[in-house]
C-alpha cells in the first residue's frame, strides 16, 4: 500500500523535461505533412499551367531536316528521261505567330484563377496544420493522462483485491465480496489495455500528421481564462469575408465565368502569321534537268472560321454555364454551412466555459477532501485505502478538469480558424500552458 502511494505522489508531479512540445510538433508538420506538400504541389502545378497557357501567345518556331534515298527500280516512258538513283535532302524552318485568338486571353485568366484558387487552399493548409498540431497533442495528452490512470486504478483494485483475498481464505469475508473485488481488478486490467490501444492509436494518427513517432509528451496545467462574449452576427460577417471556403467558392464562380467566355470566343475566328523557309537538295538523277538545289521561302496570313464541328462547341459553352450555375450553389451551401458550423462551435465554446468553471470548483474540493485525508491519515484516523480512494477521485477530477479546458481551448481556436484569424502565436500561447 505505501507503494502505491508513493507511486500516485510520483505520477502527480512528474515532469517529462525532454518532450516534445507543441511547437516541435508543428515544425516538423511543415516539413513532412503530405496534404501541405500535395497543397504546395499544386500550386507549383498551377503556375505551370499559367505559363503554358500564356505561351500560346508566342511565335511558334519549327525546324525540320529529311535525308531521302531514292532507288529507280522499273521506269517506262516513250521520253528521253532516263532517271537514276538519287538522293534528296530537305529542310525547313517555319515561324507561326499568332495574331488573333481570342480565347486565349479567357484561358490566360482561368488559369490564373485556377492559380490564386491554389494560392488560397496552400494558405488554409498552413492553417489548417496549427489547429490540427493542437488537436492532436491534446488527444496525446488525454489518452496519456487516462492511461497512467487507469494503471493507477489497477494497482488501487489488486491491492483490495489481494487483501479480500487474504480476508477470505482467512473467512472473513464472503465470496460475493471477494469476488466482486476480483472482477473489479479484472475490468481495471481490461481498461488499461483499452486506454493502451488508444494511445497507440492516437500516436499513429500524430504519425501520419507529422511524419514521425511522438512519444514523449508534456501535460497540460490548469489555468485561468478570460472569456469572450462574442457576437453570432459579428461573427458570421467577419468569416463571409475571410473564410478561406467562401474565398474559393467566390473564386471558382470567376474561374467558371472565365471558362464560359472561353468557350464562347472559341466560335470566332483565329488569324495566324506563318513565315516559311525551304532548302531541297537533289542530286543527278532525280530531276530531268540533273542535279537541283531550291530554296524558296513563304509568308502567309491565314483565316480559320470555324463553321461547323458536330455541335460541339455549343454543348461545351453549355457547360460551362452549367458549371457555373452549380459553383453559385456551392458558394450558397459554404455560406449556410459556415453559419452553422459558426452557431455550433460558438455554443460549444459557452458551455465549455460553463463546464470549466464548475469542473474547477470540483477539483478544488476534491482536492480539499484528499489534503483532510492526508492529515487524517497522518493521525491514524483515515486509513490507506480511504487515501487512495481520496486520491484517485482527485485525480479522476483533475483529468476531467484538464479534458474540458483542451475542449474549451480547441473550440476557441475553431472560432478563429473560421474567421481565419488563427496564426502561430496562438500555438506559442497555448504553449506556455504545458508543463516544463
């Protein structure tokens, strides 16, 4: 019994001096996380399609070699012409500029809204990782703190159980109580591998997150907040502008609009400026005259008016239309969404405070009760067990109180991250609220 008691006092003050903190978290998140690095991907993706797209604007330079052999196998003619083997060599360089296409200058502004569209999802995912680094080291503190729990709730069970067992060989007591002493032992062993497997659990998620194994881990202390009476509406004008959804809802509503006009100047006609130069080289044999050397070169202006291609164009400009009918929808559904999600987080933060305050006073008198127990253990009127017991509800309690508050901190930063307020001060802060 003295053990164990020296083993609760142990788990109350331990410090893990070389654990990660939240900060280390979040660094290596920005080096290995791979939904940031597939964010950033496409956005280098995107500035590619930017360049090609305005590419189509630039003179087009082409230049082509041929170097023929040619074998007379059968020739029957009533002429003088007697042909032979010959060779031929050809060459050509042409210059295609384009001069009126105008639907690129639509497709240049697609892509680049395509482009800033990439722009905005790569800076949600940055943000995206500050309130998921906090996320997953409060799970890590949670199932940390409950398994350390537990296995002081299963020492607490063996030791009443090994001590029924004495008092019922010894008949003291009946089976029923001893037995329910052992199924009490019984059901902490099956807790403490449940709050195990959680862990581990909670510790491959951080590994997927991050890219690496966390182990060690700081607690969390309890501290006090300043709560804020925030303003539903207030709320819900500042996110419509600054939520990072309803940008790219906005922002596919222009690339659609862009992408009907292109589809739309794709019924008018192209102009192209086309300069041509060509070498041919033949030698004796292949021309009545003997061996041929011409060059010639050639600038052309050419007309396309597209007339007729089976409808096809027409069906894609209606798609694009269609496109854009929906991604007005999407943008109606962002903003009803974030009104709810704005409502809920918002009610979740109030009653967080709410339950905070009352866990708090709760763990204050549980703490009162376990400090009047020690002392009257010191005097020989509590017993060991009646400690223990006195023990563990203030750490059950304090483990609530520390749950609640993480839950109370979270839906705050959720509050900021959906008016995109949140940044990596707000981890430094939350930070500070560990224990070193």
């Amino acid at each position: 019994m003295n053990k164990l008691l020296i083993f609760l006092l142990f788990f109350s003050v331990t410090i893990n001096v070389g654990a990660t903190d939240i900060i280390n978290l979040y660094d290596r998140a920005l080096k290995h996380n791979i939904d940031l690095s597939q964010k950033k991907t496409d956005l280098d993706i995107a500035n590619e399609v930017v360049k090609q797209t305005q590419s189509s604007m630039l003179p087009e330079i082409n230049f082509s070699a041929r170097a023929s052999e040619t074998t007379i196998e059968r020739y029957d003619s009533g002429g003088t012409y007697d042909p032979s083997n010959y060779d031929r060599d050809t060459y050509n360089l042409s210059i295609k500029q384009p001069l009126f296409h105008l639907y690129v200058f639509d497709e240049i502004k697609k892509s680049k809204g395509v482009l800033k569209e990439n722009e905005i999802r790569e800076k949600d995912s940055q943000t995206i990782i500050i309130l998921e680094t906090v996320r997953h080291y409060f799970n890590l503190i949670r199932q940390k703190n409950l398994f350390e729990l537990n296995q002081i709730k299963k020492e607490f069970n063996f030791s009443k159980y090994s001590a029924s067992k004495k008092l019922y060989d010894s008949g003291n007591i009946t089976i029923e109580e001893y037995e329910k002493h052992k199924n009490n032992y019984d059901a902490s062993l099956i807790e403490v591998n449940i709050s195990k497997d959680a862990l581990s659990e909670i510790k491959n998620e951080v590994y997927i997150f991050s890219g690496k194994e966390l182990n060690d881990i700081n607690d969390i202390k309890l501290v006090e907040f300043n709560h804020h009476l925030y303003k539903i509406q207030d709320l819900i004008q500042s996110a419509n502008i600054n939520n990072n959804s309803i940008k790219l809802a906005k922002q596919n509503i222009q690339i659609s609009r862009n992408d009907i006009a292109s589809q739309k100047s794709k019924h008018y006609p192209t102009l192209d400026l086309i300069a041509e130069y060509d070498y041919i080289d033949i030698t004796q044999g292949g021309s009545q005259f003997g061996a041929t050397t011409r060059e010639d070169s050639s600038i052309s202006l050419v007309l396309n008016f597209p007339i007729y291609n089976g409808g096809y164009q027409s069906s894609k400009t209606k798609e694009a239309r269609l496109k854009y009918k929906k991604a007005q929808l999407e943008y109606t559904n962002s903003k009803r969404s974030l009104r709810k999600e704005l409502i809920d987080t918002l009610n979740a933060y109030n009653t967080n405070k709410k339950r905070y305050d009352l866990s708090m006073q709760l763990t204050n008198s549980d703490l009162r009760v376990y400090k009047s127990a020690t002392l009257g253990n010191e005097k020989g009127i509590y017993t060991d067990t009646q400690l223990l017991e006195a023990r563990i509800k203030y750490q059950e309690s304090l483990f609530n109180s520390k749950n609640i508050m993480m839950d109370y901190i979270y839906s705050e930063m959720t509050l900021d991250y959906l008016r995109n307020v949140l940044n990596y001060s707000d981890l430094r802060k939350i930070n500070t609220y560990l224990v070193w």
